[in-house]
C-alpha cells in the first residue's frame, strides 16, 4: 500500500536543492572547494554515513561521566580543563560548552564506529584523554601525522575565545552547511539528525577557528575548507588506536610500533630500534605509520 510520504515529491525536491547549492558554490574562489564537494558527494554512496547514524542512535544518551570528565577533575593541561577555563564568551555563534561538547561528542562517535559496541570506562578515558583533541586543534587534517605538537595553553583558548570571522566567510559556510544538510538528507531523511548535524557544523567551525589561531588571523574561507576537510578525514580514520595517558601501564617498556596504513599489519621496535632505522613503505606496497601504542 502506498502511503501519503510516497506521493510526496521528497526526493526530486532534495535534488534540486542540491543542484542550487552545487550552482551557489560554483561562484567561490576558494582552494579546496572542489576537493570538499566531492568528499561531501562520495560519502552518500560509501556506507561512512550509515556508519555515523547507527553511531549516533546507540551513543546519544551517552554524557561525561562526573566523576571523570568534569574540567575540575581533569588534568589542568587538556584541551577540555583550558577551554573551559578561559572561553568565558560566547564562541562564534554557538554557545562554549555546545562547540566542545560536540567536538568531543563527534569523537565519540566516529570511536564507537569501530567499536561496534557498548563504550567502558577505559573507551570515555580514550576519547577525552589521548590526545587526539590535541592533535585536532594543532595539526587539523594533519592530525594522524604528526609526532610533535605544543603543549595546549591558556592563551592558545584566550585567543581562541577571541577569533573574529573574516568578512564573506559566513556565507560560504552556510552555503556548504546547506549542501551538506541537503545531501546528509538523502541518507538520514529523519529530523532527529538535525541535531547530529548541528554537531558536525559546530566541530567544523571549531576546527576552522583553530586554523585562524594557529594562524594568528581572523577565520577565512580557507579555514573553513580545513574544518571540512578535517572533519572528513576523521570520519575516515579509525582513531581506536589512540590511548588514553592516564591509564597506559607505567611499567609498559614497549619502544612502539610500526603500522601499515593499507594491509594493518604492524611490526613492535625491539628495544634500542628506532622507527627512523625502517624504510616507511610495508612489503604491501602500503605506508608504515609510528604509533608509540596501539590497541593489543
């Protein structure tokens, strides 16, 4: 039996929207532009999408647990403690305690769609204790390759709390928010992802104000495509082999490991080894990674 929604022109209308985006975006002159737009199309068809949406129905009711993640009780260095130390003010056009709830609540997600299943006490240390937030808001999409970064600071977020946004990027932002709610439709079609995809504009618009920081400017088109591109990137990865600091074995002498990134076979450096003592490219034809640790 057909139903009233079948009738509806739901699809056809999706599609034209899609197209006038597609068409408003055509007239930016940013680098990268193309590159994002066909990460956003690619994804309808690459089951990542599906992924997020079952990570979010079964992760949504999940919140920091107090005794654990509460910025009094966590360490005064992370990224959580200092934003919500020195971000007093409302942070571009979303509220602080929004923009980094989502930030951390989009890691959780994208770590619980590897997991595949219930998240412990260990899984919530993971996501807020590893690092990666860290390796987020210096590297951006670079996040998964770098060794070194700066120590997070006080002033890092003060400025952060501060970052203006360069004129005409708030309409390419909303243009490409258009074009991804659009074609997020096609594979959600519920209204309960709305918020999902409130999420996923406030990490990119954080990320895009990090960028502008780590840049000392005000935020610009190009910063909004790094948002993107690194918020596509992290959907991509699997970030499961990022530990938690606070709870790897002190007398664990492991020296690390080197990770394929195509075959995910790893080979453990012995003591006194060095990963500079290794070729980066596996017998696979793939490219070898270092990892200090990794999920055993």
């Amino acid at each position: 039996m057909t139903s009233w929604r079948d009738k509806l022109p739901i699809k056809e209308a999706t599609e034209h929207r899609i197209n006038v985006y597609l068409k408003d975006l055509d007239n930016e002159d940013v680098e990268g532009l193309k590159e994002v737009i066909t990460s956003l199309e690619s994804s309808q068809g690459s089951g990542i999408y599906e992924d997020l949406k079952n990570a979010f129905d079964s992760r949504y009711r999940f919140y920091p647990r107090a005794n654990l993640i509460n910025y009094k009780n966590m360490p005064k260095d992370s990224v959580y403690a200092l934003a919500y130390q020195n971000m007093s003010k409302i942070y571009l056009k979303h509220l602080k305690s929004s923009v980094f709830n989502s930030f951390y609540k989009i890691i959780e997600f994208r770590y619980s769609m590897t997991l595949k299943s219930e998240s412990d006490e260990k899984d919530i240390q993971n996501v807020y204790l590893s690092g990666l937030d860290e390796r987020l808001i210096y590297a951006l999409e670079r996040f998964d390759e770098i060794t070194n970064w700066p120590n997070p600071s006080a002033k890092f977020f003060q400025k952060l709390n501060e970052v203006k946004w360069e004129k005409a990027t708030k309409k390419l932002a909303k243009k490409l928010v258009h074009l991804k709610n659009r074609l997020e439709y096609n594979m959600f079609g519920l209204f309960k992802y709305e918020r999902l995809a409130l999420m996923e504009e406030e990490f990119i618009e954080l990320i895009a104000g990090c960028s502008a920081v780590n840049n000392d400017r005000n935020i610009t088109k190009e910063d909004i495509i790094l948002g993107y591109k690194t918020y596509l990137k992290l959907l991509n990865t699997d970030i499961t082999i990022y530990k938690a600091r606070s709870i790897l074995d002190e007398n664990d002498v492991d020296e690390g490991y080197l990770v394929c990134d195509k075959c995910n076979e790893y080979y453990k450096l012995q003591p006194g080894e060095s990963p500079e003592d290794f070729t980066d490219q596996c017998e696979c034809g793939g490219k070898l990674k270092y990892y200090k640790y990794i999920d055993g």
